[in-house]
C-alpha cells in the first residue's frame, strides 16, 4: 500500500516537476547558461 502511494505521488510530483522545469527554463535556466548544458548546439 505505501508503494503504490509513493508511485502515485511521484508520478504527481514529476507531472508538476517538468511544468516548473519548463517555466524555469524560460527565465532562470537560460540566463544562469544551463540550457547550453542539457541542449546540444546545433
């Protein structure tokens, strides 16, 4: 039972995580250079 309530709740968690992510992108993540980090240059 703990299990299954710790799948759903990271499953909740990383749904919430990669919006963040996504916002943090736009605005802190480009400024600070971490974008170059996980993106290739093309």
């Amino acid at each position: 039972m703990t299990n299954a309530l710790l799948c759903k709740r990271f499953h909740c968690v990383v749904l919430i995580t990669e919006t963040e992510i996504a916002e943090l992108l736009d605005s802190h993540f480009i400024r600070g250079g971490w974008l170059a980090v996980f993106t290739p240059s093309g």
